[in-house]
C-alpha cells in the first residue's frame, strides 16, 4: 500500500549565478576580438592549421584524432574567404569571444574564484 503525505516537499532552491556586468565584459570581449582580428596574419602557419587544412579537403565523418567540426569550418572558412591565413583563424575568433570574457567574470564574481580561475586557466591553456 502506498502512503502520500499530505506534506509537500519543498523544491530545493539552487543559489543564483551572479549576475553578468555586460558593459565591462562586452569591452573586454571586444578588445578581445578586435586583437584576435589584428594579430591572425602576423606570423606563419601553425602544424595544426596545416593539418585541418588537409583534412578540410577530405571530408569526413570522423578522423583518428578529432571530430570533423573543426576541418570543415576551416573548409568553409577558406571556400568563403579565400585561401588566406586569417581567414583559416577567423572562426576561433567567436569561439574565443563568446567564451572566455564570460567565464572570466563569474569566476571572479563568485566565492570559489580561485577554483573557477584555476581550471580555466589551465583549459585556455590546453586549447592554445
């Protein structure tokens, strides 16, 4: 037999995120990109853009060592603008922006701010 109480439970409340401050974090992300942007072409290729750059020509589902997002937006990057250099890079540029300025912010707004630091500094340095 199956006994309800009459007792509702109560929803447990989870705390707030803190709240974003977009003006600041909007001119971080800006000067962010504005940077990125600046910077693409400065020096030569990497082994690693070479390598989707390859791959982007031999499409498919899968490769032995990465999933094939990346070489094909290196493939449409480079059949949209051309065969340049910053137009190989112009796709990490949204990723980046949208990403680390946000992060950055509610970590060092919460009160586990050197935990939250730590590991993104350690995974931006993992993806660099």
């Amino acid at each position: 037999m199956i006994v309800e109480s009459k007792e509702r439970s109560r929803p447990r409340h989870r705390p707030a995120l803190p709240a974003l401050a977009r003006t600041p974090v909007g001119l971080v992300a800006g000067g962010l990109a504005a940077l990125l942007l600046a910077t693409s072409n400065g020096y030569g290729y990497h082994r690693d853009e070479l390598y989707f750059r390859v791959l982007g020509q031999h499409p498919a589902w899968g490769y032995v060592d990465q999933p094939p997002l990346t070489p094909l937006l290196g493939r449409l990057a480079t059949a949209v603008f051309g065969d340049h250099l910053w137009a190989l890079r112009l796709p990490a540029t949204p990723c980046t922006v949208t990403t680390g300025p946000e992060r950055t912010s509610r970590a060092l707004s919460s009160h586990r701010a050197v935990a939250h630091m730590s590991f993104h500094a350690g995974s931006n340095l993992w993806l660099a």
